[in-house]
C-alpha cells in the first residue's frame, strides 16, 4: 500500500455529465430557508465502497449515465445560482447547456484506512472532494468525484451549495442516483422510474413568508459584503497536519445507559431522544477537552428539519432546504465542566433538550436572523460546537449496485469545529459520530468520551 507520505490522487479527466433528455430551461426562486446558508460553505461529503473485485472500466460508465438519467429529475444540481444586478435576490437557474462537472481520479492510498474509525490526518480527505467555482454573480451548484482505488474500491466525493439543497434533499438525491444505477446493473424496463419517495417536489409556491424574513436576510447579506450583492463564500479556515478525524460510536445500550442515567436523577420533562442524548454528550467531551476557564462561553448550535413542523407541513420530498437552526451562543462552560455524578452532561441535556422543545414555526425568523447580531460580538477563538448530517438522513442506503458504503464522511466538518452524526453503518441502531480535532484536543476528547458511560 502507498504509505502516507507518498499517497497521491491522480485527476484522470474532468468531464460535464447533463441530463439524459433534452430538457426545458428552469429557474427556481430561493426561499428565505435557502437564504439563512446563503455564504456558508459547501457540504462535502465523501462515501467510500469496498469493492477490490471492481475494475475501473466497469465502474466510471455506469455512474455517469445513471447519474445523467438522475438529473432528470434534480434538475437544479446540474444548473447554477446567479444573482445579477437585475435580480433582488438569487435563483437557480438550469438551461439546456448547463451540466455537472464531474471529475475522475485515481489514488494509491489505503482505502480501508481512510473508511476507518481511528485517526487519520484530516488534509487526507480534501482532494477526494471536487470544488465548486463560485464568483460574485454565479455559483455552481453541484460537483462529483469519482476516485477509484485499484484492487480496493472507490469512493465518491460530493459538493453541494448549501443554498440549494439541505442533508435531507441530498441524500434523496444520492438514493436515487444509487437507484438508477443499480437498475442499469438489471437491464430491465422499469430503469427510468424512480420510487416516489425520492422524486423530488420542486414547487417553491408552498413556502409561506408573512413576515418578509427572506428581506431582512437579504440585507444582513448583502451588508456582510460591504453593501454587495455577492455570491462569495464565507472564508474556511485552513486546515494543518495538526488536525486529525476520528469516528466515535455509541451504540444503542450506550446511548440506554446515558438515557437512565438521566431518568434517575431528573424528574423534569426533558426529551431524551437519541439526538438529544448523543449531542448532549458529545458537546459535554467537547467542552472538557478544551478545558480552560470555566467562565468562558461556547457557541452551541444544530439545525433540524421542519418539512413536518410547518403548518401545513410540507411535502417529506419537497426539494430545497427546510431545515432550521438552534441552540444558544452564549452557553456557559461551567455548568458542563462539573465533574460530580455526571452532573455536566445533565447540564448539556437540559439545555439541547429545551433548544428541541423550542422548535416551532413561531421562532422562525429569530432562529435565522440572531445568528448575524451573534457573531458581530463574538470574542475570537470561542468554541464553536455544532452539527452536520443527522441519525435520519439514511445515507448507508445508498447501493448503487455494488453494496452499500462502508463508511460515509463530512469532510466539511473539519473547517468550523463542527461534529458530523449518522445512523450507523452496520444497521445495528447505534449513532457515528465524525470529529475533527488538533491531535491533542483529539486525545482528551477520545478520553472523556470513552470513560463518561463506565
């Protein structure tokens, strides 16, 4: 195997996958859901296979044509955001000419090494990831990498806007896409029926907006760009050696146990849902392992679905983003620094527990407009503690026809402290959890995290 000084990833080509059919011109308004992400970076995912038998020549051809007859359907990941002087705001904006950049790579590094739990240098996973051309009037909306790992396998490395389309609307995607593929493996006629469950809702029409939230985060935005109208992303951080990935688990008698320990010594009514377990205690490992001044505040934060919170819901397939976030900026650390009887992680599920309760469409617009007054005051270097992903997405099911993945990872994650949850892999109803840390930080956290259920 290629040791970890030498493991290179070879671009083989760059090629534009659009859809199967001749298909109209589209252009989709952006929602004020899709304008609370607007400068974030892109979500960047990558799922690896274990396929050693697999030869490339049989590979790369069926990906692309499924994923052309997938496009069909998802028309607005293989167009464009724009936002031109005309225009108050941005769109998407899909014309027959348009198409997804999809790039094709080999690699000579350790595959299993890299789909594992323990430490791996966080900067390994950034060239399976492609990029997305972004500039002040246009973005790209979606990319693909398809690295393929001789005798091994191969992963795919996907980018997507965050503007465009929340973990639930790309994961109906990626199924759907495995789906299609899967089909051109049998020969059959039904190829180009999707399942309705990931045939996606495209009218904008449903999302109502009384209070006019969709202008006021217009300009927030455009006064966060020197009074412009830009499509710009925020800056990520850059990533050093330092900083290392490593996959937690808890299984479900783990996240049990944390649920009685809980029950035992709180009578109040707390939602002790496996998401507030788990990030209940993933933000008490957090917090101790930077340790430092117990005064100190930690930015906390999470955002989740509300397709059925809304009123009336919408539709489970509506494509977009509908998700929004929570969570408090100024948390105090000493509360979870308590070391007694697990008295810091009931702290940590107290509060996740009422940031869940408080999620209804009346605390929308203060949801997405705080986190703009909130970071104007924020002190640098403040811990940042938040999600991306989610135990619900179903990402595992993705089996484009050569079993499901072995791993999937949020690459994104290493770039603003976040951590990355999902079912786990193996269907045994246990959560995985993706942290990126320094290496030090690393070895505290693993340390709270494998004692706090003992």
């Amino acid at each position: 195997m290629g040791h970890s000084n030498t493991t290179t990833v070879n671009i083989l080509e760059v090629v534009r996958i659009s859809p199967s059919q001749p298909t109209d011109s589209l252009t989709l308004p952006l929602t004020f859901f899709d304008l609370g992400w607007l400068k974030l970076h892109p979500v960047d995912r990558v799922l690896f296979y274990g396929v050693p038998e697999l030869p490339c020549s049989s590979l790369i051809p069926k990906l692309k044509s499924s994923l052309s007859s997938t496009l069909l359907h998802y028309l607005p990941l293989a167009g464009r955001l724009a936002w031109d002087s005309s225009n108050p705001k941005p769109s998407i904006v899909y014309s027959p000419d348009d198409a997804v950049y999809v790039t094709v790579a080999e690699s000579n590094g350790d595959l299993s090494r890299l789909a594992g739990d323990k430490p791996r240098p966080a900067t390994k996973f950034h060239p399976l990831v492609p990029e997305l051309h972004v500039s002040d009037e246009m973005a790209r909306i979606f990319a693909v990498q398809i690295t393929f790992f001789p005798n091994q396998g191969f992963c795919l490395g996907v980018t997507a806007h965050h503007a465009v389309l929340d973990g639930k609307t790309m994961s109906m995607f990626l199924n759907a896409w495995a789906h299609n593929c899967k089909q051109e493996h049998q020969e059959c006629d039904s190829r180009d029926a999707l399942p309705y469950d990931l045939i996606p809702f495209m009218d904008r029409t449903v999302v109502q907006d009384p209070t006019g939230i969709e202008t006021k985060l217009l300009t927030k935005w455009v006064s966060a760009s020197n009074n412009k109208r830009s499509l710009k992303m925020f800056p990520s951080k850059k990533i050093g050696d330092e900083v290392v990935r490593v996959t937690y688990r808890l299984t479900r008698e783990n996240i049990q146990k944390l649920r009685e320990l809980v029950v035992e010594t709180k009578r109040a009514e707390l939602r002790l849902s496996t998401f507030v377990i788990t990030y209940a205690y993933v933000i008490t490992c957090m917090v101790k392992a930077r340790g430092g001044d117990p005064t100190r505040l930690v930015c906390v934060g999470f955002a989740s679905d509300f397709r059925s919170r809304l009123n009336p819901p919408l539709p489970s397939t509506y494509f977009g983003n509908c998700i929004v976030g929570t969570g408090d900026y100024d948390l105090k650390a000493e509360p979870i620094l308590e070391e007694e009887q697990g008295l810091g992680f009931m702290s940590a599920v107290e509060s996740v527990s009422g940031w869940v309760k408080g999620l209804c469409p009346e605390n929308i617009e203060k949801s997405m407009l705080s986190p703009f007054e909130a970071f104007k005051r924020m002190e640098p270097g403040r811990q940042m503690i938040s999600v991306a992903g989610s135990t619900r997405l179903g990402i595992y099911g993705s089996d484009f026809g050569w079993g499901k993945p072995v791993k999937v990872e949020i690459v994104t994650i290493d770039k603003d402290e976040s951590v990355s949850l999902s079912e786990s892999g193996d269907g045994t109803g246990g959560v995985e959890i993706g942290v990126s840390l320094k290496k030090d930080e690393m070895e505290r956290f693993g340390s709270f995290f494998l004692t706090g259920f003992k």
